[in-house]
C-alpha cells in the first residue's frame, strides 16, 4: 500500500489563536479548502517556500524514511510581507491521518480535526519559519510525497494583494530501518526557542558547532554555555559538540 505525507500549509485568517487557528483548510483531499478559496493575488511579494525533513537522531537532513523514527519537519515560507501563518496535516494514500505530530516550535500548535492532526500557527509569524515532529508509523511502503502550500500576506487586513507558493518533496522508505541508529549521543535542548538574540546550552559545553539546514557549518566555539544567534538568518539550526563531561550530543533551534 502506497502512504503518501501531504503536507499543505495555509495562511488562514492571519490572526493569533493559541489553539491554532482551527478547522482544516490545508488542501489536501477531503480538506475543506486551501488557501485560494479566501485569498486573492494581487501582487508579486517574491514569496518562496521550502521543506527540509531531519533525522532527529543524527540531526542530518534525509531523503529516506524509517519506519518508527521521529523527524523534524521545518517549513520555511520567505517573502515580503509582516504575517504569515499555516496549517500541515499528514495523511496516507486513504486520506485518513497517519503517524504521530509533536513538539510545534515558532509559534504553532497540534489540534484534531475530524480523523486527522492538524499543525496551524498560533500567531502571526514575520519569519515565517515553522517546524513540528513526526513519528513514522510501524509500516511503510512505496514513497513518501511532501507537499507544502503557503500564503506571503501583505498583511492588510483583507483578502486581496496576497501571494500563494508552493512546493513538494519526494522521500523513499529506507530497506533497513536499524541501519543507522546512533547510540550514546545525548538530545539537549536550548532555551529560549524559538529565539532572535541567544540561546543557552543546559551546561558548559567543551565545544559547539552550529549547523544550517544544508550541512554548513555557520558557528564554532569552546568552553560556552551561550551564543549570540543574532546575526544568523532566520530558520532552523542544528547544535553538535562535546559536554564538559566529554559526552557527544545533538540539538536544535529556531532562529526568528
């Protein structure tokens, strides 16, 4: 049985809600609508949208998914505008929802709607930088299709002069899904996130890289326990390093 991982994300009623904004209107089948139903183009705001999926354990970015093993989802919608917001729901080839959403970071949360999770914004967001955990489930077969919608608001209070952008992604179900687990490399987790100006390691740290989305590495330092993220771009960054114990770990943040 083919699975398929729609993923539609909408600016819906740009407004802040700390439930979600409600309802599912990311257009995937069965959904009741998508962004084009409320919105109207009217300008050109150089909007853009991009998908990056993370192997939580290795905190590389993947191709090919596991069965049972949780990935970080970023989403990035870029463009000239002031609110962005979205929705994202993940379902299989029957449209039912399928897998596990968690942990929503740059100001998202995780509601129910019908058979099916559902991802929104809980606030206006100028970045425009979203990301949540999924948990593959116990079997997959055949690909995997992300697909991501968003709306660049230019943020007037009306419907019109709105910009509608898309993308999608195709991703494998990998043979051997026990082939590389990584053991002894401890997740921390860096507070505030999201942040703009710094973030905190739990401790002092014997040395710390940080790391974009495509591998590069964009920070290096020894013996900290705080990093000034405010000259990095916004988006989702990955930590590596050794604790002053001499144990590995990995992390992540958002940058706004």
């Amino acid at each position: 049985m083919l699975f398929c991982f729609f993923i539609s994300i909408v600016a819906f009623c740009i407004s802040g809600n700390s439930n979600g904004p409600g309802g599912d209107r990311t257009g995937a089948p069965l959904s009741s609508g998508s962004c084009s139903s409320c919105h109207n183009p009217g300008s050109n705001r150089n909007g853009s949208i991009t998908i990056s999926v993370i192997d939580k354990t290795s905190m590389s970015v993947v191709t090919n998914i596991e069965v049972g093993k949780t990935y970080i989802v970023s989403i990035a919608s870029l463009g000239t505008s002031t609110q962005k917001g979205f929705q994202a729901t993940v379902l299989n080839a029957s449209n039912l929802g399928i897998g596990k959403m968690s942990s929503a970071k740059g100001g998202a949360s995780i509601y129910p709607s019908g058979t099916r999770e559902i991802c929104g914004h809980t606030s206006p967001s100028l970045s425009g930088v979203w990301s949540f955990e999924w948990t593959a489930p116990a079997a997959l077969t055949g690909d995997i299709m992300i697909y991501a919608i968003s709306i660049v608001s230019n943020g007037d209070g009306s419907n019109n002069g709105d910009q509608t952008v898309k993308t999608s992604i195709t991703l494998a179900p990998k043979s051997n899904s026990s082939s590389t687990a990584l053991f002894g490399i401890e997740s921390i987790n860096t507070y505030p996130n999201p942040s703009s100006i710094e973030i905190n390691l739990p401790s002092f740290c014997n040395s710390v890289q940080i790391l974009g989305i495509n591998g590069k590495q964009v920070y290096s330092g020894t013996n900290i326990i705080k990093i000034n993220i405010q000259n990095l771009t916004p988006g989702l960054y990955f930590l590596n390093g050794v604790k002053d114990n001499g144990k590995p770990f990995v992390g992540q943040f958002v940058k706004q």
